[in-house]
C-alpha cells in the first residue's frame, strides 16, 4: 500500500473527527448526519492531489463546518 501524503492524512483525519462527533449526536439524527459528511467529502472527490490550494480551503472549511456542528445544540441537520 502507498505512503499517504500530509493533507491525505489531514483530509482522512477530518473525516475520522466527522464520523467521531456523530455518535454523540441523538441516533433519531446520526443518519442525516453521516449522509451529510458523506456527501460533502463525496462532492469533492474530482479535485486533483495537486491543487493544494483548494484541499487546503476545503479542510479549514470543513473543520469550521464541523465545529458549528458539533455543538451540542445542533441536534439534527436536514
């Protein structure tokens, strides 16, 4: 198996935090939300490795994302 990159291993991280902070979501909500981190990382799967610049956006903008909702008083998204 190939060595990851850095921002490979960043991007996985983020997702492992994603996948982390659902389970502390209520389970009537834990699917909207898998289905939402899902199709955000899904939406951006065409980008090249190489365009650093935008990995490097989508991460700060993603982990903002993630820390809006992972507040305890977001308890479904749609």
């Amino acid at each position: 198996m190939a060595r990851l990159s850095g921002l490979q291993r960043e991007v996985l991280s983020l997702y492992r935090k994603c996948l982390r902070e659902i389970r502390k979501k209520p389970i009537e909500s834990r699917n909207n939300f898998k289905s939402y981190a899902r199709a955000e990382f899904q939406k951006h799967i065409s980008i090249s490795k190489k365009d650093f610049s935008a990995i490097e956006y989508l991460l700060r903008k993603g982990s903002r994302q993630l820390e809006m909702y992972s507040s305890p008083g977001i308890r479904n998204i749609r």
